[in-house]
C-alpha cells in the first residue's frame, strides 16, 4: 500500500472533495483520481461516494479515514528519527497573518526554504483563524489572542508596533497627543479597534477614517503619502522610520506588545518541520529586538543620529504650527 495512496485519501476525506485536495496537495486531479481508485482496488471497498457536489466518505471511507491518518502521521515521525538531523524533507502548509509583519514572515519562510531545499513550503495569508485540522494546515502563525483550545501553541516571539505619521501629514494636521485625539486624524485602518498603554491601565478607541487594508505594507505606504495616521508594528515601519518617511507620535501611550505563535493540532509528537520552523522564527525575532538593525539587534550610531533627528523634526513642526496661531502685535 502506497503511503502516497493514504494521505491523499486523507487530504479528500478531511477537505470533502477532489479538488480541494488537489490544490492542498499541489497535484493534479487526475492524479489524485487515480490514487483513490488505486486505493479502493488494493482495499475491496468504495471509500468514498462520488456526487456532483463532490465526495463524500462511504461507512468504510468513515472508518478507514483516523488509521490512515494514524498511519500516516506514525510514518513521519519514524522518517524524522531515522532521517539525518540537516535533511527535512515533505511539504509545510502554513497559515500567516495579511496584517502583522508579512514581510517579516516571509524572509523567515524563505530562509527555512533556503536551508532545507528538499521542504516544499505552502505559505497562504489570511488573516482568519483558520481550522487547522478541516483545512489541511500543518501550523499557522498567530498573533496576540488564541482563540481555539483545541491546539498547541509554542511562542516564538514578540511584535513591538507604534503610531506613526509622515512629517506631510503633521505639517498639515498636527498630531494626536492623547487617545481622545485620534477622534480628530485620519485613521489608516487595518483593524477596528486601537489600544494604547498608559500605565498599568489599556485604553481602547475606535479609530474612523477612510482608507483601510489588511495588508500592512500598504497601510504603511499609505501612511508614508501622508493620508493618515498608522498603527503598525516595527517590522513594517523600521525602514520608513530609518528614512525620516515616518515618524512615531503619542510615545506617552506605547502601544500593547503582541505575543507571536506558532500553532499546530494536537499531537503528543510535533513535527519535525514545525518545530524547525518555530526555531527559525525564534532566531528572527530575537535580531529584531531593536527594529533600528534587525540585522544584529544592536543600535547603531547612525540609528541614534536618525532617530534623534526625527523627533527634533517634530518638535519643528509642532512649533512652526503652534506660533501660527499666536496673535501677533499691531504695528504702532
């Protein structure tokens, strides 16, 4: 029995179709055909029930279904404890969030693709919470709350953010010095609510405005064109701040620190690959520790020297704005 035959049969089972099942496992759907009917010759028996509307498990497909996925699960671990500790081999489907850092995610993935070339890595952004175990994901990637119990997280990091704004924009509209002052600016939307920190206590406001996305990187080009103020986090805004293209406002209210994890359906034995993943994300938050040199997490001279100047620009422009509205004497 092939163990190719098996995990197809299971992928069909668990995503209810052939098709489906031929985009996550990135075959064919003739090919995925002839497994099943290869499968259901070797067994005697139907598996599944073909409709118009797809395929559904027959009894014996109901049956069948948990010890070919115990099968196949039970083969993995004994290729990951025989196999040599440098060589990952299989593919990784994983699920990223469109919002938070996708930059940053995806040199991460590319990095585990450059040091494991025999992984064939599936990477979507979405930002759900995507069903691990229906959809076929080997992990997914989730920031801040986790909403289901039903999975093992392991965190590997921490994503720091601020609110910034291009010098355009403050020169035009000034800048928010509380969160009741938000009301007032533009607001670059990439989720509903903001929340600030002032102390010990979490301030939350619901931002309006009239550009939104669910990509961070356009909110913050967007941001950069001086079409509003942005909450971002660090991974997306160091290199605009590192220019002078963004500045940070309403540093007196930091925002909250965002825990990063990795998930994965239960399993008394994580894979391999999921684990290598998590140690490559792990190894790239810790260079991000200061967003100024993600490539050493160290602050250079010149980040100091620019990070200096950009709130001296600030100041300037918050003065240049301030002394426009001061009443000037008549001439005697």
């Amino acid at each position: 029995m092939d163990i190719e035959d098996l995990r197809t049969f299971v992928e069909v089972a668990d995503s209810g179709g052939v098709s489906p099942a031929a985009r996550r496992l990135g075959i064919s759907k003739s090919m995925v055909s002839r497994r099943l009917a290869r499968l259901e010759v070797e067994l005697g028996v139907q598996l599944l029930a073909r409709t118009t509307r797809g395929a559904g498990l027959t009894e014996a497909g109901v049956t069948f279904r948990d010890y070919a996925a115990k099968t196949c699960t039970e083969i993995d671990i004994a290729r990951e404890t025989i196999m040599p500790e440098g060589d990952l081999r299989g593919r990784l489907r994983v699920a990223l969030p469109l919002t938070s850092s996708p930059m940053h995610f995806a040199s991460v993935l590319t990095d585990t693709a450059r040091h494991h070339p025999q992984l064939q890595i599936h990477a979507e952004y979405c930002n759900r919470c995507v069903d691990l175990v229906a959809e076929g994901y080997d992990c997914a990637i989730r920031v801040d709350a986790l909403r289901d119990s039903n999975v093992i997280a392991k965190r590997v990091g921490e994503i720091y953010g601020k609110l910034v704004a291009s010098p355009d924009y403050i020169r035009a509209h000034g800048s928010p010095e509380t969160p009741d002052e938000i009301a007032s600016h533009q607001a670059l939307l990439g989720a509903e609510a903001w929340r600030f920190l002032e102390g010990d206590r979490i301030i939350t406001v619901q931002p309006q405005g009239r550009f939104s996305s669910n990509n961070g990187a356009a909110i913050a080009q967007a941001a950069a064109a001086g079409v509003g103020i942005a909450r971002l986090p660090d991974c997306v805004t160091h290199r605009y701040l590192a220019s002078g293209a963004l500045v940070p406002i309403m540093t007196r209210f930091p925002l909250p620190v965002g825990d990063v994890h990795v998930v994965r359906p239960s399993s008394p034995h994580p894979p391999r690959k999921v684990r290598i993943l998590s140690e490559f994300l792990i190894a790239s938050f810790e260079k991000l520790r200061d967003p100024w040199s993600p490539e050493t997490g160290l602050m250079t001279p010149r980040s100091v020297l620019l990070f200096s100047e950009q709130f001296t620009r600030v100041r300037w422009i918050r003065k240049t704005q301030q002394s426009k509205h001061v009443a000037r004497p008549k001439p005697l």
